[in-house]
C-alpha cells in the first residue's frame, strides 16, 4: 500500500495566480507559509497547485496573508532548462481540498470547505 497525503494549515505568501486554458480548466499557483516552530521561528514554505473550480474559489478569496488549510499529495514538476539543457525538479503540493479559515475580522467572509474536481 501507498499513501501520499498532506493536510497543511498556514497563510498565502502571495496573491493567486489563476491561469485559465482553451480547454475551460483553470490553474491556480500559490505559496503557503506554515510555522515549522514558534519559538525560533521557523518557516516552510510550499508551493500550491489547485484546479478547476477549487482553483476560482482561491482566486476568490485567497490573499496574501489569509490562513487556509489543504489536504493534497506531494508532487515533482521535472523539466529541462532551456539554457543549458540540465534537468530541473520542484515540489508541488496538488491540492485536493482548500479550507478558508480565519475569522470575520481577518476577512469578510466565513469558513468554508472546497474540493476540486479531480
């Protein structure tokens, strides 16, 4: 048996970036900030990509500072770079599930659950 699934809650580091495709799908790109430990510190950062109709509830409602949590699976983007031909890799975490969390006085609206198409 295999299992690749992560449940983060933390705060946008960005704005969402919301890519639309002649095929009607919808891509949104957004960093996630979550406290690794309060006393020193400690930031992980993480990069998120969520589809569909998840993807314009993010555009929505997601701005930089606001607190979410996301249930997903860790994935690689591989590519080559096109100037010198190396092979590249970035972890992504493939949102399943988006959480607006926070209260009324962080943002205007309430929490609610989401769960993409997939």
């Amino acid at each position: 048996m295999t299992l690749n699934l992560l449940h983060l809650v933390g705060r946008a580091g960005r704005d969402p970036e919301l890519k639309y495709f002649e095929s009607g799908k919808v891509k949104c790109s957004l960093s996630l900030a979550v406290d690794r430990n309060r006393k020193t510190g400690e930031t992980d950062w993480f990069e998120l990509e969520i589809w569909d109709k998840t993807a314009e509830v993010a555009g929505n409602y997601v701005k930089k500072g606001k607190q979410i949590g996301i249930v997903g699976a860790l994935k690689f983007d591989r590519w080559n770079d096109k100037t010198t031909g190396e092979g590249r890799e970035k972890p992504l975490i493939l949102v399943d599930r988006l959480e607006l969390l926070g209260s009324k006085r962080d943002d205007e609206g309430s929490s609610s659950n989401y769960d993409s198409d997939f």
